[in-house]
C-alpha cells in the first residue's frame, strides 16, 4: 500500500512538474514514475481548466462581456503551462508543414524561432478556441466554465493516450522518449472511458442530462483528432517528441470546444 501511495505521489508531481508551472519537483524520473505522471495528466488538466473557468467567470461577475471572459479562459491555461503545449503545436506545425526527411524535419522543430506553419497554426487555434468559448459563455457563465474545465482534461487525456504502448519515440531523449509506449493499453482504454463518463457526469450535474451526452460525445472526438495527429507525425516522423505532445494536447482541447459549440 505504501508503495502504491509513492507512486502515485510521484506520478502526480511527475504530471504537475512536467506539464504546469506550478511550483511542483518532479522527484522520479526513471519509466515507472513517466507511466504513472501520464496516467495523472488529466487531473493537472482539470486543475488547469478549473482555473481557465475560474478566470472567465471572475470577468464575467465583475461586469464583462463573453469575449473577455473567454480571451481569460484562453490565456489561463497558456499561462499555467508557460505555453509549453502551444509552442509544441507551433513546432510541430513547422516540422510537418517543412516537408523535409524525418530527420530535417526534426531540426526544423528543435529550431528557437517559429516559421509561418506555426505562426499560422497557433493563430487560427486561438481564434477558434476563443470562438467558441465566446459562444459558450454567451449562453451562460456554466457552459463556459464546463467547456473551459472539459476541454482541458481531454487536451491531457489526449497525453495519456499518445504515451500508450505501441508508439515510438523520434529521438532518444527528451520528454517524448520519456514517456513513449509507457502506458499499457488496456489502461489507456480505461482511463479513456472512466474519464469520458465523469466529463459526462460532470456536465450533466451542472447542465442536464442532454449535456452530459454532449460533452462525453465532445470528449471522444477530441480524442479521435488528436489521434490522427499522433499517427500522422508517428509516420511522418518515426515517433513522437515533446513538441508532438504539444500539438495532440492543444488538437484535443481545440475539437473539444469546437464540439461543444455545435448543438
């Protein structure tokens, strides 16, 4: 038992530490503590769109308009994560957008800079994140917040699934060889519908029933277009890496709120 209790512990500062700029020490990192940090992600994406809500409905009591409610719920996460999953999705865009050999497309992602693939990948991922936050916080302060929290823990569920057995790392180092091929499958299974239904149930508390069909539907499809990015770059560049992590979280959060927009 006690064992377990280390693990877990580690797990979720190896989750906190990695994934947020919360003041957490990643104390293990050897494969065991990778698997058990990647099966906590969703719980540091909740936390994070907890406070994405948190930070839309404050503007919002404080006599806001929807659309800076949702810029806050936007920021909020790209602030408590430093940007670390926007800059990969930008990397990520560049590498795959560059089309040069495996190889050179990976430079083209280690590179400081951000080239126009990335520049206009990130552009039009905000734009449609605060779209349809804007969308859902015009029809109350409760869709927003329940979209805003949602979408995160399906952007980190995407992390949980990307890290599952079977999936190669690109480079020998870095956070992706880190965690690649960490999680067994049948766990990601797991944690993919446990997560799914609480999303749901979640929702359905706070909104109705309708609502809860709604957001485990938006949870599984978010799912599902991360899931082409991940095999995408798998093909195109051997395996995963951190910048890949990036850009299949921000894909999940984004279809996950362009879902929940649709009626």
């Amino acid at each position: 038992m006690r064992a377990v209790t280390s693990l877990l512990s580690d797990g979720i500062r190896f989750a906190f530490g990695t994934l947020t700029v919360l003041p957490v020490r990643v104390t293990r990192w050897d494969r065991e503590a990778a698997r058990a940090g990647m099966l906590c992600a969703p719980l540091a994406g909740l936390v994070v769109g907890l406070c994405a809500a948190a930070a839309g409905g404050v503007l919002l009591l404080l006599g806001s308009g929807p659309l800076l409610a949702a810029v806050a719920s936007t920021a909020a996460p790209a602030v408590l994560t430093r940007g670390l999953h926007l800059d990969g999705l930008a990397d990520t865009a560049d590498g795959l957008g560059s089309g040069k050999p495996a190889g050179e497309a990976l430079r083209v992602m280690k590179q400081s800079d951000i080239g126009p693939f990335g520049v206009i990948t990130l552009l039009f991922v905000l734009l449609a994140q605060v779209a349809s936050l804007f969308e859902l916080y015009a029809a109350g302060w409760a869709h927003g917040a329940a979209g805003a929290a949602v979408s995160a823990v399906a952007g980190r569920l995407a992390l949980t699934l990307a890290s599952r057995a079977g999936v190669p790392p690109a480079r020998p180092e870095g956070l992706g060889a880190a965690v690649a091929g960490t999680v067994p499958v049948h766990t990601a299974t797991a944690a993919t519908l446990l997560l799914s239904a609480a999303c749901a149930g979640a929702a359905g508390a706070l909104l109705g029933p309708y609502a809860a069909l709604h957001h485990a539907v938006a949870v599984l499809l978010a799912l599902a277009a991360s899931h082409l990015l991940l095999r995408h770059c798998v093909r195109r560049f051997g395996g995963v890496t951190g910048d890949v992590f990036g850009g299949v979280a921000e894909t999940a959060v984004t279809a996950a709120l362009m879902v929940l927009v649709l009626k």
